[in-house]
C-alpha cells in the first residue's frame, strides 16, 4: 500500500521524527519535581513574627520568622483538621495554628495542643531545609540538600546587594530559562555577545548539580567583559563579572509557584571595599539595567515557546550536555503527602 496516498507519514514526518531528542521531564511529571533550591521570597517580606503562605510545587506552604529572627518552611495544612497555618500567629519561635491553638516548632513537631491533650505521634509538619542568604529565603525540594547555594569569589560581608522581584510570572519551568544559559546560538544573535577568546563548550564544566563556563568577549555596547557564568541546580543562574575593570555579582533565583511556572528575581552584589557609595550604586543601577533588558529580551520568546530538544547544529554542543544534564538530574517529592 502506498502509505503517502493515504495519509500515512511522509519522509519530511520521518526525518523530523528522528531530529527530535529525548524530551525532558516536565515539573511535577510522574509526581516529582527536581531536587533543587527554590526561592520563595526576598528576606524583606518577612520581618519577626510575620508567616507568609505560598504555593510550591504541588502545593501549599508557609514560611515563617521566629521572634530570634531564624526563618524555617513547613508545609501548611495543621494535621489536626487541614487548617491552613497562614492564618495562624508565631509564639516564640513556633507557629501556631489559629483553628484550635495547636503549635509547631522549627523542627515540626508539635509541641502542644490547645486544650492541652498530649499531642498524637502523626501530629507533625514536613520540614523543608531552609536558607536565608542574598537578601532571599530559599527552600530545598527535598528531606536533606543535595547542593549549596553557590558562592561569590568574595565574602558576604564585604558584598553590597539589591535584591528586586520581577513582576511577570513566565509560563515555563525553570529549567527552561536556565537552558538560555548554554544555548550559545541564543545569547549570540539574540543578546549580542561576542565570543573572541573560544567557544564556552570549550571549557564548560559539569557536576552532578552544577554547570559553568568561562565567557570571555565584547558586550554589545562596546565594552570587554569577562564573565563566569553557570547553573545551579535547576533554578539559579550564577555570574560573576568584571565589566570595565569592576567586579560585581549577579544570582537569578527562579522560583516556581506552580509548575510550569517561573518567577524569576534579581540578585546584584558588588563589593564595599572598591570605590564609594555613589560609585557602588552607579555599577549596580547598570548591572539591574543589563540584567532587565536581558530578561525583556527574552520574555516574548518564554511567553510563548513550546520548548523541547529538536533539531540541533555544531553551535549547540554546550546546550546539548546541559539536556543531558537536565535528564540525569534526581526528582523526588518527599513532602507530597503533607503540602496537598
């Protein structure tokens, strides 16, 4: 039977067929997510005493600031009824539900009972390990980290920051933005960049929970920039720069308030030791304004695409290990029972 006469697959069907790669799980696919660190918000949303609820992978959680400033997550729903412990008061360092006065330590464990009555061995929350640095509050998907959250090559307290939340929520994972990372082609015609000094696959590095290159080349204003630029996990992106002489950092947490979703921050650092405040502030108010056009650059793309390894050149050698990296990466979801 001639299968092209009746509707069957023609060569171009076949040919696509095969340049197609091997896809990568989507969040929440199967019921698990990457074990990665997910930001939830920035430090200045929650002074003592305050508990903030938030959506994270599947479901709900809060984060909360004992009164001797320690921030910890736990999953939201009181064991008790299902009361949602958003609505609940910090004592201490415990939160406590408002339905019946039932309290959690930093551990979840229930402490007490609002009545009184000892509390039930399965009276407890699911503790997310749980990180205050750069100005935001991370959340670990995951009983113990796999990773810690990357470092830049000077020490926290010598480091001025600004910390910024950008307003669009992109209907992508995470994942997806990090792949605009090693996707050499992208930030060539699309960002303008310039590689004189080799190619990034070159001298791209790969961990079980890292990836980094060397970036050596001409801004499109003009200047020369040396950057290190990487992924952590699933969720950060990590460059630190020397643009015109002057370091400075830049971290961009991508949090995920759904799947499929990505809320992306902003990050800047530079250092207190080099030049003034006037100065500091003139490097970071151009770093923001670099970062943000990037980011405009980008959003119509990630509002719409309909990402998935496909048809790949000799330019995406770097794009195709980060697919494979991305594959291998380990999902679970530990806290499912307890965040629904």
């Amino acid at each position: 039977m001639d299968t092209k006469s009746h509707g069957g697959p023609g060569p171009a069907v076949g040919a696509r067929r095969r340049l197609l790669g091997k896809p990568i799980p989507a969040e929440g696919e199967g019921g698990v997510f990457t074990q990665s660190w997910y930001p939830v918000c920035m430090s200045s949303e929650l002074s003592p005493g305050t508990i903030l609820g938030t959506s994270f992978l599947d479901g709900r959680i809060v984060v909360f600031r004992g009164e001797s400033g320690r921030v910890q997550a736990l999953s939201a729903y009181c064991p008790h009824l299902g009361a949602d412990l958003a609505a609940g008061s910090v004592v201490g360092d415990a939160i406590r539900c408002a339905f019946h006065h039932w309290e959690y330590s930093q551990e979840g464990t229930c402490l007490k009972t609002g009545p009184g009555d000892p509390p039930p061995p399965g009276a407890c929350l699911f503790r997310f390990p749980t990180v205050e640095r750069y100005g935001m509050i991370w959340v670990f998907n995951g009983e113990t980290p796999l990773f810690d959250l990357p470092d830049f090559p000077y020490p926290d307290d010598d480091l001025v920051f600004r910390v910024e939340a950008h307003d669009e929520v992109f209907p992508v994972d995470p994942w997806v933005v990090c792949c605009n990372t090693p996707d050499v082609q992208h930030i060539r015609v699309v960002h303008g960049f310039k590689f004189d000094k080799g190619e990034p696959a070159e001298n791209m590095v790969l961990t079980d929970h890292s990836m980094m290159y060397d970036f050596d080349g001409i801004h499109p204003a003009g200047p020369r920039v040396t950057f290190r630029v990487g992924i952590f996990g699933t969720t950060i992106f990590y460059q630190s720069s020397f643009f015109n002489g002057r370091w400075y950092g830049y971290i961009a947490p991508f949090g995920m308030p759904a799947p499929g979703r990505t809320k992306v921050y902003y990050v800047l650092a530079t250092r207190k030791s080099e030049g003034d405040a006037a100065s500091q502030k003139e490097l970071l108010d151009f770093a923001m304004g670099v970062q943000r056009q990037i980011l405009a650059d980008d959003a119509p793309i990630l509002r719409g695409v309909h990402f998935r390894p496909g048809a790949l050149t000799k330019s995406d050698t770097a794009l195709a290990r980060f697919f494979e990296y991305l594959r291998k990466f380990p999902r679970a979801h530990p806290s499912a029972e307890f965040i629904r």
